[in-house]
C-alpha cells in the first residue's frame, strides 16, 4: 500500500522523467544516424521508428513501473465521467432512480436490520428463551408465566443455565413535591445472570430480597444514575424513595443495557408471598409476568421443551385443576426470546422487504434498458474501437468503470434518501415496534449501502459488456453503414426487460391494493361503541393513601362526581381496563347451571370492574336490564353486566338476565354468586381485526378493584379540552397523583391499526415510484425503437404508408408488451396473495377488483408512456429522413 | 546483417544487468553497449528496452539517477544494485550451466550413444 501511495505521489515526476528520457534516446540516436550521413529529418524519423510506437512504449513501461492499472483505472474514471456528463438527461434519470430504489430498499434494510437481523445486545443472545403457558382451547393464546412457574422450575430444567421473571411496570420516584412517573422492571434475582449482562456497578439483587418486607433495594440504569446521581461513583448505598417506599441503590447497570424494548430506568426486585408461590397459584399468570432462561452450551430448543413437558405433567399429576387445565389445552411453550417478540411484526416486514426488492428489481431493469440503449447508441463508436485493437478485457472494464460509477453515486445519494426514508417510517409508527427504537443509519448500514450499489453496477455491467463484445468490428460497422436494424437478441433482451417490469409492477399494485382494501375493512369495522367526544386516561393509585379497593372505589367516585361537575363533561366513568388499552385483562367465570359438554372447555372471558357512568361514558349500547351503577359498588350488591357474545354462548334461547355466575374458574359458595343485572353491546376488545368474541363481563369496581385505572370521559366539546379537565380535576383530588397516557378512543383505535396502515402506505409510496419507473422505461424502450427505425420509416411513408399505420405498428408493440407484462403480472400476483393472507383481513388472496384495478393503472400508465413515441413516429417526414442521410 | 542473431527469449534482462554492471550507462548506452560486448552479433529491439530497464528498476536491481551525458546533456544512468549484482551472478552461472549442456548435447555423435 505505501509502495503504492509513493507511485502515485511520484507520478508526474515519473511522466516527466520518462519523456525526457525517450527524447533524449531518439535524439542521440538521431545524431549517430547523421553522424553516418542520415540527414536529420529523416534521422529522427528513423529513430521513432525503431523505437516503435511512442506510446505503447510508454505504456509498457507505466506497466512495467506497476503504475498501469491505476492509471487505466483513472483514465477509465474521467472517461465515463465524461460520458455521464454529456448525457444529462440520461445521467439525472439513472440517479433518481437509484437514489429512489436503494433509499427505499435501505429503509426497509434499516427496519429488518434492527427488528429481525440484529441479535439482542447479550452474549450469546441466541441461546436466550422465553416461556409461557397457553390455554388454546379457552381461548387464551396467551398467559405469561406465574411466580409458582418461577420456583418450581428454577434449577429444575436441566437444559437451563438460568430461570428468571421479570414484570413491566411504572412508578412514582422521587421526593414529594418533585417525583416523576417512570418506567420499572421488577426482576427476579438471577435476571441479570439469565442475560449474561450483570451491574456494571455493585450487584445484583439475592434471594433474601424477594418479599415484601425485605425488598426494599434497587438497580438504577446508566441514564438515570447520570442524570439523578450525577454519575456518583458512591451510589451504593444511598436512597431513593419509589412510591413512597425507600429503597437502597445497590448497583448501577453498564451504559448499553437495554433489554427487549423496555425503556425501564430503575429495577427492583420481583417480590412474593409465601402464598403466591403454592401450587395453587400455578396458573394465575395473567400475562404480567414473563419468564425468561438461557440454554445451557449444547442445549437445545427441543430439550428445554420436552422437560419442561415432562415438569408439567408430573406437577399436574397432584393437581385438583388438572383436569380442567388438560381440557384447556394447557401446555407450555419455550420459544427463543428475540424471535418470540418479533413474530407478531415478522411477516409484514418480509412483505415490505419482499416490495422494495420488487421495486429494486424494477428501477435495475429500467436502468439496464437505458444502459442497452446507450450501448446501441455508441455501437459504432465501440466496433471501430474494436477494430483499432481495444482488447476485451478493456471492453469489459470500461463498461464496469462507467456503471459502478453510476451506482456509487447513486448510491450515495440512496444513502441521503434512506435517512429520510427512516425518519419517514418512525413517523409511521416503526419506532413503536417490538424492538423499533433502535433503528438508525450507521457506518455499518452505509457500508452496506455502497457495497450493495458495488455490487448493483457489476450486475448492470454484465449485459451491457456482453452486447459490446458480441459486436462484431465488421457487422457492427456494415449494419450502422447500411442504416439497419438492430440485433434481434438486444431487442428482445430490452423487450424482455420491459415485460418483466410491467410484471414486477403489477405484483406490487395488486399486493398494495390487498394492503388497502384490508385496512379499509379493518377501518369499516365497528368497535361497538361510539368513540368519537371520548377520551381515557390511566391513573395509578399507588402509596399509602389507597391500601384498599374501599379507598380506590372512593376516589373513583369522587372524581367521576366531580368530572361530572365540570362543564362540557356528559359522562364520566372508571374501568381497571378499556379496550384498546393493549393490556388483555382476561379470566374465567363459572355459570351457574352450566355443564360442561363434551369437548367443550372452560373459557376465559374479558373481566372488567366499574364504577360511575363506565358505559355511558364509553358510550356502551344496551341491549336489556340496565347498566351498572356507582350504587352497586357503594352498597356492594353482587351483580353484573355481561356483553352480547357472552350472553349468547351461554344462554342462547333465553334472556341473560337474572341468571347467576362467579367469578373465577370454580363455583363458590351461594352468597358470592353474581346475578345477570344487564345485557350490553359487544365491543372490540383488542383491536377493530379481532375476531374472536370471547364475551365480557362486567362487575362492580369493589368487586374488582385493581391499583390501575381508567378514567374514560364523554363531553360536547373537543378532546383536548376534556384532557385537561381530567388532568384538573384529578389533580384537584390528590395532586401527588398524575393522569397518563389520556387519548381519545378514536386515537387509540386509529393507532391500533398502524401495523396495517403504515404498510398500506408504504406499498402505495413504492407502487407509485414504480409506476414512475415503467413509465420511464417504456418510454424510452419505445423511443430508442422510433430513433433507430427513422429511415425505416421515412422510406414506408415516402412509399405511400399513412401516419396511423405507423402509429398502429408502434402500439401493436406496446400493447403486445403489456400484454405479456400483464400474464406475467397476474401470475405473481397470484402467488403474493397467497402469500400474504396471514396479514390480510378479510381480504382474499384473489380480489378480482384489485387485479383489474391494478391492471387498469398500468395499462394507463405504460399507453401514456407508448403515445408520445407513436405520435413521433407518425410525424417523420420522409424528406427529412432522405435529407439525413447523405 | 547475416551475423546477427535473434535475442532468445528472457536474455535481455541479463544482457542489461551485464551491461550495466560494466559502467553506468543512459539507456542509449546500455544499447550500444551490449551491441559493442556481443560483436555486433545481438541485435536489441528498441521497443523493449526502456520496459525492461523500468521494470528492472522496479524490481530493485538497478538504480537510476539523472547525471550528464557525454555531450552535457540530461541523462537517466542506471547502475548495478547490490541485488541486481547477484542476481547478474545467478543467471550467468545458469546460462553457463546451459550452453555447456546444450553444446555438449549439440556435438553429440552417433557413436558415442
């Protein structure tokens, strides 16, 4: 390298000092000639002669020097430059497009890369874990893992180096008067060794530190011990008070600890009753907390499983609920960790990256036919270079040189749209994605970017090389001569080309019109309430002032009373959970009367306790008896209100009211029984594309208290006014308390749908560059065809052809182009649909007006394209022609 | 011009590697140089000769610096490095080796087979 850097930085002595020295050979040459009577002139001549050709000598010895290849490298360089530069137009063309088709596919790239390819920042991330009971059969897909799970299986599972829990919370930090609300984790204590990712700072938490007496320690992150300790090298030991608690800082984690997409800032211990940790707790997981575990060296998936499995079978074996569980097809699922929380994303991503590579595809082929079209167009220039002795291998590498650079640059400036395009797709809500927080251009992602352009100019360099050698000196120089046609194969190479973008751009207008029609249902859907003029707010009752569901019943009243005072206000009410809310909130009720049929097992239905004007509020149809009211909670009479679904699953012939349930999965003694006091309107729980209906019940909040809830407000004037009067209105009652996360309900159902308008939109912004692009590309294709066959042409016309026929013969092309574009197209489109049913809501694979939609938009779309060149053909004056020509 | 005879293939580089280590010569010299040590016999093609000095400069053999010429003039002369003095050695102890078995095999008679 540094020889080589000293014969670059000599080189113009090196020129110079080679010049000097042919001189001076030629010259004494000359002299020794003259000297024997030779006269000078012809001395010199005879001197250059025998020396050969001055400059094949001289390049023989920049070879020699070792110098040739770069100076043949930089020669090449200026000379393609040259030729970008006198085509302009052509040159701005191919830029765009690349610049469009790499920004797009290094967007896509940037998301897959930080969602799907990246390991998690652990060692050895690969062999982390994450476990979680499902009862399928009662329709819980779902239910994380419980405390009992935690004890019973730690140091149980061969095939686990190390178990753990965790839970998501929030919490009030901070002195009184200046606390924050914020995001926590509680950890079991083998959580950090689970991810092989301890304090950087003190230790982790013991086992003695798992109850609640002894709890009262803390694990800060690296952002919050430099932004509230000021990085103090002596944290440990000193305080910080979380809801009201003090609690003693005993490590501080490494800056780049960041588990899943948790943004926690301060860990606390995962603490339990005795009596949580009994066998009879087993199954209460309720998707809070979740269990992780790493696999031993050598450990496999599948082993985990099958002990886990046989763990299971032999602790149900004592079980009093076994039955009722193998019913509900309980088992539990080990799945590795980074894979589990990206399932739910992974498809629509590999559609988007399935779509951009589409579009990639699209913008190259349209470059390779205006590359072709160039090469036709300098065929002459290339056969006589040919033929003056220009080798092969400089054939060659003058067309790599020419593209590369292209595809440098373009890629350069993809890298420009890609920054762009990433910002863009966190506006549409990919930062909110499992893992999406960490997307963002690197040294790493350009890296890629110019070695995927590299790569993208030797492939555009392949066919354009092969037609420039194919030429022969003598045929190409005869057929330029004689004014003829092209060679067959090009063009059917650059018709083939236009076929396949017509094809490739089909595919991905009908795939985007999939994606849109799919979230047109999906919006079209009711959420069986009336959304609009609602909003809801979170409030966590924590401290020492609400120790009871009594004391949470009682500021739930007092702040829908007074919410009710304020002007504006219609409704107010309070629920431990709404919909949309993305917490799932289910578990059984026991029907009084209802036996179970064969094969039919225990159901799990959405539980909510409320208290004001909850439905009013929401603005809940009722479809018989009445709606709960603040009295039921007040003077504790157990009834409920069950949704429509529910209503119908159990009594189907009959009125739901008056009919008697309880809560949980077991019949209790008669007294706890509730009674059916209403009927109300099913809604969707989970998002407007749930379909399952697994029925709600709804009961008295003091029969249902929970530390967390929802404020949900209806008033006449706009949301954002109603935000403040709850935020007013809450702090009017206990300052110390803050309302989160307040939105409207439209809101929240419009963001429920961004996993499906954000791909929509974005298939809409690819399909509308690729329409751009065959535009573009029949447009040339057939232009460069009018060019070539001018004489053609004007011979035909000066031979008695009419204008339309000339017209007619150019569409005839183009059609007959589209036409296989179009076949090809619906083929794909066949196939991609297929594919993307399991993103599709109530779409199916082959929706016939898509199809003719999207083959209505490209067949306009390539005959705008095909008219202008027709139009010219059919102008072409014969005289002109003739006039050209000699 | 019947006496002279073709250069053999990878001669040219020895040829100028003796050349040179005779005196330091400018290319011009080196050439009539070897046409003065072979009697007139070798005749070099001008062509090659600069290549083959570049690429023996290149390859640290010679050396070249700019000096005067007989008649004052700017001139690039070349001299013998301590590793172009070797591999001089080398080579003509190989050629040696090579046209004593070729002569000896060329003056083969039948009955000695």
């Amino acid at each position: 390298m540094r020889s080589l850097l000293g014969v670059l930085v000599a080189r113009p002595d090196f020129e110079a000092g080679m010049k000097e020295e042919l001189r001076f050979h030629i010259e004494q040459y000359a002299e020794d000639l003259m000297r024997s009577g030779v006269p000078r002139d012809e001395a010199l001549r005879r001197a250059r002669m025998e020396l050969g050709g001055l400059n094949t000598v001289k390049g023989e010895c920049r070879q020699a020097r070792g110098v040739y290849l770069f100076d043949e490298f930089a020669r090449e360089l200026r000379y393609a430059a040259r030729l970008l530069r006198k085509t302009p137009g052509f040159t701005m063309t191919a830029l765009l497009t690349l610049a469009v088709c790499l920004g797009a596919n290094l967007t896509i790239f940037a998301v897959i890369d930080a969602i799907l390819i990246r390991p998690l920042p652990f060692p050895d991330a690969g062999r982390l874990v994450t476990m979680y009971n499902t009862y399928p059969k009662a329709g819980v897909e779902r239910d994380g893992s419980s405390v009992t799970n935690y004890y019973e299986r730690r140091g149980r599972i061969p095939a686990f180096s190390s178990l753990s829990i965790y839970r998501f919370g929030t919490s009030i930090v901070g002195e009184p008067g200046s606390t924050e609300r914020l995001q926590i984790t509680q950890v079991s204590p083998d959580f950090f060794t689970t991810l092989g990712a301890g304090p950087a700072v003190g230790s982790v938490f013991t086992d003695a530190e798992t109850t609640y007496q002894t709890d009262d320690v803390a694990i800060l992150s690296d952002g919050y011990w430099k932004e509230h300790f000021n990085a103090d090298p002596h944290v440990i030991g000193r305080g910080i008070r979380a809801d009201g608690h003090l609690r003693t800082v005993v490590g501080v984690l490494s800056p780049g600890f960041r588990f899943l997409s948790s943004e926690s800032q301060l860990y606390f211990p995962l603490s339990s009753r005795p009596e949580d940790r009994l066998p009879a707790e087993r199954h209460s997981g309720g998707n809070v907390i979740q269990m992780i575990a790493r696999l031993k060296p050598g450990a496999t998936l599948a082993q985990a499983q099958s002990q886990i499995d046989a763990q299971n079978a032999a602790l149900e074996r004592d079980d009093p609920q076994a039955k009722m569980m193998a019913d509900a097809g309980f088992r539990t699922l080990v799945v590795p960790l980074h894979a589990d929380q990206v399932a739910a994303i992974r498809p629509t991503l590999l559609l988007l990256e399935a779509g951009v590579l589409a579009l990639l595809l699209i913008g190259a082929v349209n470059l390779m036919n205006l590359l072709l079209i160039r090469a036709s167009a300098r065929s002459k220039e290339i056969a006589v270079r040919q033929a003056l002795g220009a080798s092969q291998r400089h054939v060659v590498s003058e067309v790599l040189v020419e593209t590369t650079l292209l595809t440098l640059a373009g890629g350069l400036l993809g890298i420009i749209a890609g920054i762009g395009g990433i910002r863009l797709v966190a506006a549409l809500g990919a930062d909110r994605l499992p893992l999406g927080a960490h997307i963002h251009p690197d040294a790493g992602w350009a890296m890629v970017a110019l070695a995927a352009a590299i790569v993208l100019g030797a492939l555009l360099a392949a066919p354009i090389a092969w037609f420039n050698l194919r030429l022969q000196p003598s045929s190409g120089l005869q057929s330029e001569a004689r004014g003829g046609t092209a060679g067959r194969a090009t063009q059917t190479l650059r018709h083939g080309f236009v076929v396949a973008q017509i094809a490739l751009a089909f595919v991905l207008l009908a795939g985007t019109g999939l994606l849109g029609l799919s979230l047109k249902r999906a919006m079209a859907v009711s959420p069986g309430f009336e959304s609009d003029h609602v909003i809801a707010g979170q409030i966590s009752l924590v401290g020492n002032k609400y120790p009871s569901p009594e004391a949470g019943l009682a500021f739930s009243e007092r702040l829908t009373d007074e919410l009710g005072h304020q002007p504006g206000v219609l409704f107010a009410g309070v629920s431990n959970n709404i919909p949309f809310s993305g917490a799932s909130g289910k578990s059984a009720a026991t029907v009084v009367g209802h036996v179970l049929r064969a094969g039919e097992s225990p159901r799990a239905n959405y539980s909510y306790g409320v208290a004001g004007d909850y439905f009013r509020a929401m603005g809940f149809s009722l479809i018989a008896g009445r709606f709960l009211t603040g009295a039921d909670s007040r003077i504790r009479v157990r009834v409920c209100v069950v949704d429509e679904d529910f209503a119908r699953y159990y009594w189907p012939q009959t009125s739901a009211v008056g009919h008697r349930l309880f809560q949980g999965s077991e019949a209790g003694p008669d007294a706890e029984a509730f009674t059916v006091v209403g009927v109300v309107g099913s809604v969707k729980q989970a998002g407007l594309t749930d379909d399952a209906a697994e029925g709600a019940v709804y009961y008295p909040y003091i029969y249902r208290a929970e530390n967390n809830i929802f404020v949900a407000v209806r008033g006449s004037v706009q949301p954002e006014s109603l935000a403040s009067t709850l935020r007013r209105s809450a702090r009017q009652i206990d300052p110390e308390l803050a309302v989160n996360d307040i939105q409207s309900m439209d809101e929240r159902i419009a963001e429920s749908l961004v996993v499906r308008r954000s791909p929509a939109l974005l298939g809409g912004i690819f399909s509308g560059i690729a329409l751009l692009l065959i535009t573009i590309g029949t447009y040339g294709v057939l232009s460069y065809a009018v060019a070539q066959r001018r004489r053609e042409i004007g011979v035909r016309v000066a031979l008695g052809a009419r204008p339309e026929q000339i017209r007619a013969q150019f569409l005839s092309v183009a059609l007959r182009l589209l036409a296989a574009g179009m076949i090809l197209g619906l083929a794909g489109a066949w196939v991609a649909g297929k594919t993307m049913q399991t993103v599709l809501f109530h779409v199916p694979a082959h929706s016939p007006v898509i199809l003719a939609g999207s083959a209505a938009i490209i067949a306009a779309f390539s005959l705008i394209a095909c008219m202008l060149p027709s139009r010219r053909a059919a102008r072409i004056s014969p005289i002109e022609i003739l006039a050209d020509q000699y | 011009m019947g006496k002279t005879a073709a250069l053999l293939p990878g001669t040219l580089d020895m040829l100028i590697l003796k050349a040179v280590s005779l005196k330091p010569l400018h290319g011009y010299g080196v050439l009539l140089r070897i046409r003065q040590i072979s009697g007139d016999a070798l005749k070099i093609p001008q062509g090659s000769l600069y290549p083959a000095l570049y690429r023996l400069e290149h390859q640290g053999l010679i050396d070249a610096n700019w000096g005067q010429s007989e008649n004052n003039r700017r001139a690039k002369y070349y001299t013998l490095t301590a590793s172009g003095r070797r591999r001089l050695r080398e080579e003509t102890v190989g050629w040696n080796r090579l046209v004593t078995a070729i002569a000896a095999a060329m003056n083969t008679r039948s009955e000695e087979v």
